[in-house]
C-alpha cells in the first residue's frame, strides 16, 4: 500500500472525550471515528486491524472444529418469546417495530436464532456434535457506552453455539473452545488469563472468562499465589463465602444540602448541558468528581430520595446495607426512576460505588431495567474488592488470593438444555427417541479486542501493535527531498522486493518530512521501520528500527529479509 493513495488521518491533539488510552490513541491513529454514543465507524485503517483479529479468531475456529455461517442481525420477537428473553433481557435490548408494526430486535446474542436453525436442520444423532460460528456485528444498549469501541452499543463479536447429545461430548467440545481461545489470544500477542466466571441465572456447568490483564479493565479477577486457582471476583466470592469480612464501606462527601443544588447547577459546575448530566457522572467518576443527578418523576421516591439526603453528617460512611435501609429499598429495588428531578448529590470518586448503586440500571432517565442493576450495583472499585476477597485463602486450598484487573475478551459457556428446552430442538438418538440436545456457547469481543490490545501494548509514541495485528508489518520511509530519482528507485524497489516475499508492507511516498513520517508510523504501531535516504543508498545500507527499540541499525537488505523471514 502506498500512503499517497491511503487514507491516513492521524492527529496530534490528544481528543478531550477519551478516558483510555486505547480511546486516545485509536482516535488519534484515526482508526476510529464515533458516529454517535456507542456507534464508531472503523477507518481504512482501523478496519485493518479489525479484519487481523477476525482473521486468527476465523483460523483458530475452524481449525477446532467449528463451522462458519451468517446469522441475520434483526430477530423477530416470537423467537424471544419463546425463551422468555423478549421480557427478561432487560434494557440492552433494542426493540424495533417495521412498517407492519411486527415486532424485532437488533441481536445481542444469537441463542435464539441459532437453536431454532437447529430444531429444524438437525434430526439425528449421528448430526452430532456439530458447533456452528458466525463473525457478526452485535447491539447493545449498553447503559454506559464508553471507552470507545471497548464497551460499545455496536460491536463486532464472534459467537458460537454447540449442540450436543450428552454432557460428555458438551464437555469435550467446550474444552476444544478453551483451548482454541488460548491459541487465539496468544497468537495475538496479548496477556491473558482464563477464568472461572459464574454460570449464574442460566445454571450450567461450566463458564470461564478470558481476561485480558490491563489496569483499566472493568472486571477484577482473583487468581492464588500458589496453583493455578483464577476466578472473576464474582465467582471467588461466591465460592469462598465462609471467611467473615466487614461489608464495604463507603464514604459519602455531601458538598452541599443535596435539595438545593438543581441540574442546572450541576451542568453548569461541570460545564455540560443539562441532558449531558446523568452521563457526566460515569465519565468523570474516574478523574475524581462525580456528580450524582438523580431524575424522576415517581412520587413515592420523593420520599426515598427525601431520606437519602437526610442521610447524616458532612461525610458519611455508608455500605450497600445501610443506603438499601436509609431509602427504604429492598436490594435491587432502587433505580433513578425512583428518585424524583432535582437531587443532584455531589460525591467524591471514592464514592463512584455508591453512585453505580443507586443509579442502577438507568442512565438516560427513560426506564429502569432489573437486569442491569445486579450488575452494576456490584462492588467496582479494586480498592473495594480488596477488602472483599483479597488475601482469603484460596478455594482449591492452595495460596491466598490477590486480585487483578482484566478486560473480558472472550466467555465460553456450557448452556445445557435451556434453549433447546425452552424452543423443543431434539434430535432422535440411537434407539429412535427424541432427546433435547445440550448446547454450549463461546463469545469473542472481536472489536474490544484491538482496543484491549493496545490498552497493554502502547508507550508514549503511540500503538505497538503485536505482528498479528498492525495493520502493516513493515513501513518503508522514503527520505528524498532533491528528488534524486536513485533515492526514489531504491525506495520504490524495496517495496516491491517485500511485497512480491508475502510481506506486508505500507510506503510512505507522502513526501513529509522524516520527523513527521516517523511519528505517524509509531503512532500507528508498525512494528518495522526501514527508510531509505540518499546517505543510505550511497552507502548500500538501510536504516531499521524495530517498533520497540529505541536505536536503529544500519542493515544491507539480505539482513532485513533475514529478519522479518
Ligand atoms: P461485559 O461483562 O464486558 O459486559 P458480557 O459478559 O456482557 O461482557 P458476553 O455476553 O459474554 O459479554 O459476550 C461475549 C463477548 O463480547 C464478551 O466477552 C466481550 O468481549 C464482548 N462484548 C460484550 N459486550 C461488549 C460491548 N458492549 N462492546 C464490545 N464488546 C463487547
Ligand atoms: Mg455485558
Ligand atoms: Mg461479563
Ligand atoms: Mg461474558
């Protein structure tokens, strides 16, 4: 590829709305472009790099088994009437009705669709095991998209489903997915760790989490010091239950009388609009300040919302208990609908707990969805988990656990019967009788992936791509200011010579000047950079330099080809 006939725009301003890193840099390569919140097209660029991804996941699947296909994004609302989930999904499912007023929503997951493609292609045993993939893109109405593509509403994933007679085969291929998904996250150069994770409301015997290990990662893991024991906190707290600890506390700063400060005092503290407010409180809760807007309309809840101000003292200690008892709630009973318009609390970050809980599941101030507010009124802050299941021994009896931050890239499930229940997707086994095939189900955040891969692997210049992601191995940096037609024809013919060996090579021939050309090449994370001046080909040497060196070489061209073999 040639940059001249590329469309690089890169940009050397740091972009004010990006807490991560990944965020920042991704924006600033130009990889990504945000549409609206949650929504982001992908550059020539960042496709690229997207399509890297897609391409080992794509290896590593078929080569353990499974079988590509195409779902449809839209799904019609009878299917999810079937499992229930039409209700039970909560808000991030996007509902949308056609001109017929039938009803559809934009996939978030594909159980559904792909246990009814099996109840009716799958008759037999002898089908069996069978585990069918697709690449596709998904929507969630996630109620905090952020860190751009990290946690968007559109995303790409790759989601697979399994179909079973018997737990054996289930467990079998649900072993053969755990291992592929080490494969691809190795292959893809990145530190990870799998997981035990809950099987929670679904049951089942089985889940783990890939985890990819990085300090801004939403998820705390635990893992022990002395054996290979790793779980999502969730999952170790659940399994060691027995050691008493002091719930967590935390600690309320009231700034002000909260029924005196409106929303429009609050915009205008934390200089944004006023429909921006419920927002701001997740997007600066990691800088420091968290504003609080609680809206609604409920009248009961002027009463909750009444004692939650009358909560005591300047700064208060107050645990998940003694808030649920303070407003009156039952847990999860508590959302902003309950709270009525005008009660802004402004809390400190240390309180970034309390706000999650009480906001639950509802950030836009439309609905409250019960789905969502287990999750969020989880203990988020490290600081908190600590306190929670750090230094317990660990529940395989070997070392005590610490604890980690992660990025969920990757969930393998063993679903058994439930949607093959729920839509009736048997099969006849060997004596002629209908048997409910058992399923399994193994997520890849495709997309989250480039942004978690940067989150670990980035330095002050810019990206550092591992060589299965960049979106070029090799740059070719054309210094030639005179015009020298030798210089041109040293630069234009290494870039054949590498191109015509397989390798992946981008030319910079933009004319820029070296200082320039070098920082868009860091920035954008090639992990190889060669240039080719007219000092260079006087002397018959190229000057490379490895993304992660800090001093180039001088290499004749047989040691290059040598090196990037
Ligand atoms: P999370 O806990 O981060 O919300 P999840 O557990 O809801 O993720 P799964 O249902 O397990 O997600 O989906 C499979 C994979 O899809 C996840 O492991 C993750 O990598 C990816 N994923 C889920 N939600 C998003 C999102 N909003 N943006 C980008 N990737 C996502
Ligand atoms: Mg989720
Ligand atoms: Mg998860
Ligand atoms: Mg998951």
């Amino acid at each position: 590829m040639r940059l001249s006939q590329f469309h690089l725009a890169t940009v050397k301003e740091v972009p004010a709305e990006a807490e991560l890193v990944s965020h920042k840099l991704m924006l600033r390569a130009g990889m990504i472009r945000k549409l609206a919140a949650g929504l982001y097209t992908w550059s020539p660029l960042g496709l690229r790099v997207l399509r890297k991804v897609e391409t080992v996941v794509r290896e590593e699947m078929d080569r353990a088994g499974a079988i590509e296909m195409l779902m449809p994004t839209i799904q019609p609302r009878e299917l999810w009437e079937e499992t229930g989930r039409w209700e039970k999904f909560g808000g991030q499912l996007l509902k949308i009705a056609d001109r017929k007023a039938q009803e559809f929503c934009y996939a978030p997951t594909a159980e559904e669709v792909i246990t009814d493609f099996a109840r009716q292609e799958l008759k037999s045993y002898k089908q069996l095991p069978v585990n069918f993939y697709q690449i596709q893109t998904k929507f969630r109405d996630e109620i905090r998209p952020r860190f751009g593509v990290m946690r968007a509403r559109e995303f790409l994933m790759k989601d697979a489903y399994s179909f079973h007679l018997g737990q054996e085969s289930l467990a079998q291929t649900y072993q053969a997915m755990y291992d592929a998904y080490g494969r691809i996250f190795t292959r893809l150069g990145l530190k990870f760790r799998a997981v035990q994770a809950d099987t929670g409301a679904i049951g089942g015997n089985a889940s783990h989490e890939f985890q990819v290990i990085a300090e801004s990662g939403e998820d705390a893991i635990a893992f022990s010091d002395g054996s290979d024991y790793a779980a999502n906190v969730e999952k170790a707290e659940a399994l060691a239950p027995t050691v008493a600890r002091p719930a967590p506390s935390i600690p309320l700063v009231r700034v002000d009388t909260p029924r005196q400060k409106t929303i429009d005092d609050v915009s205008a503290f934390l200089k944004v609009s006023p429909q921006q407010c419920v927002k701001t409180l997740l997007l600066k809760g990691r800088e420091g300040l968290v504003a609080l807007c609680l809206r609604g309309d409920h009248e009961i809840n002027e009463v909750k919302a009444g004692k939650l101000a009358e909560l005591p003292g300047e700064s208060v200690l107050a645990s998940e208990e003694e808030i649920l008892a303070a407003v009156g709630a039952r847990p999860g009973s508590l959302g902003p609908v309950g709270l009525p318009d005008h009660i802004p609390v402004i809390v400190d970050r240390s309180a970034a707990v309390l706000a999650d809980f009480v906001c639950g599941g509802n950030l836009d101030g439309t609905h409250y969805t019960g789905a969502n507010w287990e999750r969020d009124a989880r203990v988020t802050r490290i600081e908190d988990i600590r306190q929670v299941v750090a230094g317990d021994p660990s529940p395989d009896g070997r070392g005590t656990l610490q604890l980690a931050r992660g990025i969920e890239v990757g969930h393998v499930f063993q679903l058994g019967a439930k949607y093959a229940e729920a839509l009736n997707a048997t099969v006849l086994d060997d004596q002629g009788k209908a048997q409910v095939m058992l399923m399994g189900c193994y997520g890849i955040g495709v997309s989250r992936i480039v942004a978690a891969a940067i989150e670990q692997r980035h330095d002050d210049a810019g990206i550092r791509w591992p060589e299965a992601m960049a979106p070029w191995r090799v740059a070719v940096c054309m210094i030639n200011p005179k015009g020298l037609p030798e210089v041109t024809a040293a630069a234009e013919a290494l870039y054949a010579q590498l191109a015509e060996r397989g390798i992946e090579v981008v030319f910079d021939d933009r004319g820029l000047r070296p200082g320039s050309m070098f920082a868009d090449m860091e920035l954008i994370g090639i992990p190889h950079r060669v240039v080719v001046s007219e000092r260079g080909v006087a002397a018959g040497t190229l000057e490379y330099r490895a993304r992660d060196e800090a001093d180039s070489r001088q290499l004749g061209i047989d040691e290059l080809f040598a090196l990037l073999a």
